[in-house]
C-alpha cells in the first residue's frame, strides 16, 4: 500500500510509478486527511510504502499528521519503505522519518531518495528547462532499480544526506516550521482570474478565492499554489514575480494529491 503526499508533482508521479510497478493501492494522504480516513486493512505480508518530498530536510507537517494517525488494525506492517523526493540533500530525513515510524511502533525497513527539480522558490530559482529535464529522465532508472528492491523486500538505507545533516534537519524544522508558520507573505497580483485552482489544490483549505485568493490558517508552504496558477499570479515576498515556476508534467493540475487511474502514457 502506497501512500504520497505531492507539492508540485514529483513526489505523486514516483508514487504513481512505484503503484504501478508493484501492482498495488495507491493512497493520497490528502485525501485521507480531509475526509479523516486513518484506518487501513493489511494483507499478511504487504509492504507499506510512504513517498513525500523533503521540506527543510525533514517529512512534509502532512506527513507527519498522517503517520501518527494512521493504523493497520490486527496486522502490524512488516516491511516500512520511504521513498523521498529532493533537489539538493535529504539531510537528517531518514532519522527524522524514523523516530515518527518507531513512536507507533514499527520500523523503518528501506529509505530511498529521488533527485528531482527544484521547486521551493522562497529559496532559489527553479532549474533551466535543461536541467530540469535531464533530472526527469534520470528518475525514471532510478525508480526502476528502487522498485526492483522495494518487490524483494531488500533492507537498503540510501541518503543524500549533504553537509551538516542533523543540524540541517534541526535548524530548518525550527526556521519552517515555527517561524514561518503563518501564510502571510502570500498575495496574488492583478494577473489572477479568479479561477479558484489555488483554493481547490490547496492541501490544508486554506485559501479561500473571492475576487482574489485569501490565505487564513494553516498553511505548510508546499507551494502547490504558486507553481500550479494558470497565470503566475501568486507570489510569496516581493521577489518572487520574475521567477519561473515548476510543475510535473505528468500531474495536471486537477489531479494533484488526487487517486486516479493513469488513462494516458506518462512522460517520464
């Protein structure tokens, strides 16, 4: 059983492929979240299967919501795999990933970390259309060769974890998460259309579209809003305007955080 949570799109597109591959459910932890579906059925032997993407090198908050509610009822998972998306390092995620996965008992059995394009625009660009698209194929054996391990069940650790690794995890849990908790830099300038993308991908309904979008309570900083906006009317700070945005281009918009039944060929 499979379950992803997706900002941009790479990490549902790694799920979607890891589903495929290893013929099993796929589960949108937004999904569950918002309809409060925490309660899943196990097979004797099915591989639990957690895909996100890194946030300040530690699980997305979502993530974490969801893995301390989540049960198994009378059959405990004994096979725990994370598959993470990044751009640069993972830092401490694994450990990070680990001590939520040991609070409820069970335990980490593999860690795999993808390397796809960058998209946390509050920090940096995104990469040239070039690099982008050079990550994107170079995903596709990588993914190949984590669901040929994931099927044998195979106990493999593999990090990307940079430079400092616990203080990376550390500082930037503190900096994301605690000083940045309110979604107040956001604002949508006079190229926004009123077309409500931004209200219905948003993750935890925080924004709410009257003429133009509001952002009131809570708000992880995903950034599904920015990226997805028809118009790249929204923007975060007052330096974000001229920055391109970045969007899997296997995951419409529609289908963000969405279970769905691939009717077409992917792209990568």
């Amino acid at each position: 059983m499979i379950f992803y949570f997706s900002g941009s799109g790479n990490s549902q597109a790694a799920a979607e492929a890891i589903a495929t591959f290893q013929n099993d459910q796929i589960v949108s932890i937004v999904q569950a979240i918002q309809s409060a579906h925490y309660h899943y059925a196990l097979k004797p032997g099915e591989k639990v299967i957690f895909v996100f993407p890194v946030y300040a090198w530690a699980p997305p908050e979502i993530v974490s919501q969801f893995i301390s509610h989540v049960t198994f009822g009378e059959i405990d998972p004994d096979y725990i795999s994370v598959v993470v998306t990044y751009s640069k390092q993972t830092g401490d995620c694994l450990n990070a990933a680990r001590q939520l996965i040991e609070k409820r008992g069970w335990q980490v059995t593999s860690f795999y970390s993808l390397k796809m394009p960058h998209n946390y625009l509050i920090v940096g660009q995104v990469d040239s259309y070039e690099v982008a698209y050079q990550k994107l194929v170079t995903s596709v054996p990588t993914l190949r060769e984590i669901n040929q391990s994931i099927a044998k069940k195979e106990e493999v650790f593999k990090e990307a974890r940079g430079l400092f690794p616990r203080l990376r995890t550390k500082g930037g849990s503190f900096l994301f998460r605690d000083l940045s908790k309110g979604p107040t830099s956001f604002f949508a300038n006079d190229h926004c259309i009123s077309c409500k993308v931004c209200e219905k991908i948003c993750p935890t309904n925080c924004i709410k579209v009257k003429k133009k979008p509001k952002w009131e309570g809570k708000c992880i900083k995903c950034l599904a809003c920015l990226h997805y906006c028809p118009k790249s009317a929204i923007q975060y700070g007052k330096k974000m305007e001229h920055k391109k945005r970045y969007t899997h281009p296997d995951v419409l918009w529609h289908e963000l955080n969405q279970c769905r039944n691939k009717n077409r060929q992917p792209k990568f």
